[in-house]
C-alpha cells in the first residue's frame, strides 16, 4: 500500500482575503513529466479561453461553464502533477486516514458514510491541492472554490444522511481542521446539530481560516434558532475577535453583529 499522505488544513491555505528531469510523468513511458506538465497547462489554458469565448461571444452558458471548470481542473493538474509524480500518492491511502481519523474521534457512522459517499475521497484529494497550490497565488481564485466545493458537499452530505447530533459534535472537538470544518458543513446541512458553544470557539478559536468563515455564516444563517443567551454569546466572541481587514471573514463578522 502506498503511504498515506498527512491532509493539511483546509483553509490554512485561503485566508479569504482579497488580495525533475529525465522523471516518467504521467501518459506513455519514457515521456518526460515536464512535457506532461506543460500540455496539461496547455490545454487548461487553451479551455479557458474557450470558455470566456463561449460566455461573451456566443452566449453559450452551458459550455462555458464546462470550459472553465475543466480548464481550471487542467491548470491545478498541471500545477500539483510533479509532486504527485514524486510522491507516489494513493487517494484510497488519503481516504483511509480521513475516515480513520473520523472513526478515531468518536463518529464511527459519519466515518463510514464520508467513505461510502465519496465525500472523504473529495476532501483528501482537496488536501493535496491545498498543500500543494497554497504559495500559489495564481490560483488563489480555484482554491477557494475548491474548498467552497467541500463544505457544499458536506452540506449535501449531512442533509441526506442522517447523523447523530454527537457524531457531528465529535468530529468537531476531535478532529483534524479537514475534519473540523466538515462538521460546520454538516451542522450547515442539518442544523439540528449545531451547537452554539461549539461555534462560538470556531469563530474565537479556529484552527483554520476557511472553519471560521463557515461558522461566522452558519452562526447568521441561523439566527432566528438562536436564545437570547447564544446570540449573546456568538456576538460577544466575534466582537472579541480580530479578523484580518477587508477579509471576507471580516465581512461575515460584520453581518453577524448588525444582527438583532
């Protein structure tokens, strides 16, 4: 089996601020991985530009939104191509960790859910691209989709299975930041599994930036299911807290103490 590779955290990686040669890559044997690496990014390039094409000159949505996305798949191919090359990196070894991870923190039905679903291949592959895209400010703009794409998905995830309240919490105190922020899409999903307490740290104490952003959204999103006490409290630890300025974690604050 391949060696697992450790997932970074989601959101170390976007703050939500505005602004080897002779190696066998990928395709036939003995073509350098550099080449592939380069026709990749071709071709990405090439499906972006088809795509802008599709949007302003021939009022094509569809296909546009085909272009862009497979082109920004092609570029983050091409960027992260090499290290997956030298690394030797196996998604199933990834997927086991995750879920291992999950069951390790006390939530053995989510755990086996995110791996039958496919939701805990998603998230490992996205930590890849996380750490291997994260000084890459060129691809700031796919980074942040990809890791929106996640917590939509755990969304989907969390609305369509049913899991235990306690599971969800567990993941959260428990887990790696991946998993962390899992959980506040789950609680997105499902919000009969949110916990007001629990919110209130990721948004005073996250271990990434992309959980405080989800909390901070989920915490407003909510508002009318909070008592008095927890609007209280959600408001007293983002009045408390410091964001980074014009950050769109600075604006999900903002929105949340304009509440009443």
């Amino acid at each position: 089996m391949h060696r697992a590779l450790v997932i970074e955290p989601m959101s170390e990686d976007v703050d939500r601020e505005p602004a080897g040669a002779g190696a066998s890559g990928g395709g036939r044997p003995g073509v350098p991985g550099s080449l592939v690496q380069v026709a990749i990014g071709l071709f990405g390039f090439l499906a972006l530009v088809g795509g802008g094409a599709a949007t302003f000159v021939l009022q094509s949505e569809t296909g546009a939104v085909a272009a862009l996305v497979g082109g920004f798949a092609l570029l983050i191919a091409a960027a992260v191509l090499p290290r997956l090359t030298e690394v030797g990196v196996s998604t199933e070894g990834m997927t086991l960790k995750l879920t291992a991870d999950a069951a390790a923190a006390g939530a053995p039905k989510a755990a086996s859910l995110l791996e039958s679903s496919g939701l805990a291949d998603y998230a490992a592959a996205y930590g890849i691209v996380n750490t291997e895209l994260r000084e890459k400010d060129e691809f700031r703009a796919a980074r942040v989709h990809l890791q929106d794409s996640v917590v939509r998905r755990a969304r989907a995830f969390a609305f369509a299975n049913k899991i235990p309240a306690a599971e969800v919490r567990a993941l959260f105190l428990h887990g790696s930041p991946v998993l962390r922020t899992l959980a506040i899409g789950m609680m997105q999903g499902d919000p009969s599994t949110t916990d007001a307490a629990l919110l209130a740290s990721a948004i005073s104490s996250p271990l990434s930036a992309n959980e405080q952003y989800q909390a901070l959204v989920l915490a407003r999103d909510i508002w009318n299911r909070w008592s008095r006490a927890d609007r209280e409290l959600l408001q007293h630890r983002t009045r408390t807290t410091d964001f980074p300025p014009g950050s769109d974690r600075a604006a999900a604050a903002a929105l949340v103490l304009a509440l009443t």
